[in-house]
C-alpha cells in the first residue's frame, strides 16, 4: 500500500484538480479525505472535520449512509448498467422521474436525466432552442442570467454563470447569453431604498435589458431561487414575483436552477416552493443523490414538454443524450436517498436546524469583521468587510475569506471562502446542538482572522 507520503506526491504530479491553483498545489499539496461518517470527514492523516459544506452544497443524508450503499449495490448486482435511448428503460428511472413530477404539483410533466448541474444546463439550452426552432421562433435564442449566478462550467452553463473566474480565458461567455444585475441588497441596493423599491428596480433592469435585446430574441431566463456559489445571495422581498412578472409579459421561459436548494435545503422541498416560483424548467442535481453517485435532472412543465415532444415526431427523433442518462445505479441511489430525506423528515429538519443556523450566525452581526449576515434554512453566509460603516471590503478581495477557509481546519471546520463571504450549507442530518458547535469552531475561526488582518501573529 502506498504511503501518505507517496499518495501526496502522485497527487501532485498527476491530477489536475477544479477551482485549484496547480502551481500552489505543488507547494501547499492535496489534503486527502479518507472517509466520512454523518456530518464528519477524516483526512489520511486522522484528523476529523465537522463538514460545514455538505461536501459542495450537497451531502443531505450525511456520509457513509450505508441504507445508500446497499441501494447501489443492489441494482449493481441487478442491472449495473442501461441506457434509455431508442425505447429502452430500467424500473429506477422510471420511478425516478415519475416520483420528481409528482413532488412539483403539476407544475412539471416528465423528466430527463444527465449526469451533472453543469449538463442538466447545457442541456436546457439545446432543449429551449429546439423548443422555439419547432415553434418557428428562430430568432428567440438569447439566455438571460444574473451576475454572480452559477450553473455550472460546461461551454453553454458556464455561460450562464456570472462569475469571471469562469469565463477569463476560456473566451466565454457566448455571445446568446446576457447577464442582468445581482439582487444583493446589501451591496447593491441604493440609500434609503427598501427591499421592495429594489425589486422593483432589479425587474426594471431585466425589462430593460429584454427591450435593448429586442424581446423576440430573448427565449429564457435561468436563476437559483437562493444564489449559492456566488456568495449566498437570499432574494430581496418581492423579487421573483416582480422578475417572474417581466418573464411573463416578454414570453420568456423561466428557468429555476435547483442545483443546490433543490430536497430541503431551505426549509422546503424545493426553493420555488419557498418563494411562489412557477418556473417552465427546472433543474436537479447534488442532493438528488446525496452526491454518493453523480446524477442530475431536469423537469419540463407540460407546454414544454408538449413542443419537444411533437418536435421529436416531426424529425424523426429528439437527437441528444448521454451513455449514462437515467442509469439504473444512479436513479436507484436516488430514489432511496429521497426516502431517507422523507422518512427522517429532513426537510422539516432543514427547517428546524436551520432556525438555530441562521440565529446563532446573526448572533455575530455586531462583529467588527462582519459586514452582512444572510442566509435561509441550512444554507448561510457571513460576509467579512475591512470596515463595517462603510462596508468597504477587503484588498485584495477575498483576502480574509482565504485565511477563513483554510484557518477553520485546524478548529476541525471545513467552510467555503467566496471571496470575503464564508459559506455554510451543512448536512440536512446536522441537530441543533450540531450547528452550535459548527458554529463555535467558527467563531474560533474568526478570531484568528481578526488577528491575522491586524498583523497579529
């Protein structure tokens, strides 16, 4: 067996890891999860970490579940593996799809699967093409997103997301896809302004763009109920309703990305539950399996689905899918991964344990560092500024969410710096007492930072 020595070092001279600098990463090196138990990880060097992040937004039944081992081994020993082109099924993705679709209310039709958020979206933008193509709108392609939104990396998501770091020197974004502003009313909302006038003037700004677009060319509009990647960004009050109400007027396809909100996350099954969304699409991954298989899928509300449909019966076929589209393994994890979220009530939890989150994190408000304290449900961020009054941030930004982030594991915390915003989102499984001391190992956290952006040793 190799050693721990060994290990780091064919880390380093073979992977090329995501959102890393590989050539830090030749210096700082990987720190390796071995495994997980419930809302802990432990590292190859036996340190145990209280997992503040759900792995990325995303383990909802904690770690090492074994009712989802046995789920996958089963169907493994049954059906390892089948596609679903040309007419072929399996029973799991059958049951799948027709389980999504009831939770929606009506609001969705049917189901297509894909293997990641970052496909789903890719995805959704050939089908909203097609769709207008078989509509004879072929002029009604352009995609409206928001600055700092995220969907994903791929060519046509990572469009989508409004993040630079995701389109320096990839030339992206596409030409198709436009972005309108972030509803962060802490940072951009004007003096004196309320929430609602500012919701008011964000649905202004989207109907602007829409018109200097020309709104025959503008097919959909793509938001998280609640912006995750981009710093947990919690919608102003009156926000979707105004910005669905543009949507409306224009004809423009609203699409809910549920990437990270989607299974209890905020209290609700889903985010559009949450803030009275109707979306035509929407988008499921992470917590769909708890993350233990990849897996990822897309609902269509019933007029979409029409048109897709009968655009597939003119040309003879609906010509896009992938080798693993409804895997038997993948969809079979699911389904049980939703009955544990069912059967322990995790949603409810969610609901509950996030109470206490977002009470013992505003509990910091009065913090010299802490600028904005947001958040809904188990998902949470607490934004570090230099000077509180004026909330000037930090320079360079993100300067002191870095020394968070890697800070908070010596107190056995693993959190996410978003720039100064340091991000929670926490198993769905984590108890109250939990989140205290999830909590706690923060507030040890930000003393250091508080020592570290004086110059204090």
């Amino acid at each position: 067996m190799a050693s721990s020595h060994d290990t780091h070092s064919h880390d380093i001279r073979h992977q090329l890891h995501p959102y890393t600098n590989a050539i830090k990463h030749r210096s700082v090196g990987p720190r390796v999860i071995e495994r997980g138990e419930g809302i802990y990880v432990y590292d190859d060097q036996g340190n145990k970490y209280l997992e503040g992040m759900a792995g990325l937004w995303s383990v909802a039944v904690g770690f090492g579940e074994p009712r989802l081992v046995q789920a996958a081994t089963r169907q493994m020993s049954k059906l390892p593996y089948y596609h679903t082109f040309t007419h072929k099924s399996n029973t799991p993705s059958i049951e799948l799809a027709e389980r999504l679709v009831s939770h929606t209310n009506g609001r969705m039709a049917s189901a297509f699967f894909t293997n990641s958020g970052s496909e789903a979206n890719d995805t959704v933008v050939k089908f909203v093409w097609y769709y207008n193509n078989a509509l004879g709108r072929p002029l009604k392609k352009k995609f409206i997103a928001r600055q700092r939104g995220y969907h994903g990396v791929t060519v046509a998501s990572a469009s989508l997301t409004g993040l630079a770091g995701n389109h320096r020197d990839f030339d992206l974004p596409l030409p198709q896809m436009k972005h309108t502003g972030c509803p962060h009313y802490y940072r951009n909302a004007n003096p004196g302004e309320t929430e609602e006038e500012f919701s008011s003037r964000m649905a202004a700004e989207l109907e602007a763009l829409i018109q200097q677009e020309g709104p025959e060319t503008v097919a959909a509009f793509i938001g998280e109920p609640v912006m995750g990647a981009g710093g947990v960004i919690v919608p102003p009050r009156t926000y979707w309703e105004k910005i669905q109400a543009v949507c409306r007027k224009y004809d423009i396809l609203l699409i809910a990305d549920e990437v990270i909100t989607g299974f209890g996350r905020l209290g609700t099954y889903f985010g559009c539950d949450k803030y009275a969304i109707e979306p035509d699409i929407m988008v499921l991954s992470k917590q769909i399996t708890s993350s233990y298989v990849p897996l990822a899928a897309i609902l269509l509300a019933p007029k979409v689905h029409e048109v897709i449909a009968e655009n597939s019966g003119r040309v003879g076929t609906l010509g896009h899918g992938y080798t693993a589209s409804g895997h038997p393994v993948a969809t079979a994890v699911a389904l049980e991964n939703l009955n544990l979220i069912e059967e322990r009530h995790l949603v409810e939890n969610a609901a509950r344990s996030g109470e206490v989150l977002q009470s013992e994190l505003r509990a910091l408000a009065d913090h010299p560092l802490v600028g904005e304290v947001r958040g809904v449900g188990l998902i949470a961020g607490v934004e570090l500024v230099a000077d509180k009054a004026s909330k000037r941030p930090f320079d360079p930004l993100g300067k002191a969410g870095a020394y968070a982030y890697e800070q908070a594991h010596s107190h056995g915390l693993i959190i996410r710096g978003i720039q100064d915003t340091v991000a929670f989102c926490p198993p769905l499984i984590i108890t109250p007492d939990e989140v205290r001391d999830m909590v706690a190992r923060f507030v040890r956290t930000l003393e250091d930072v508080t020592r570290f952006v004086a110059g204090q040793p």
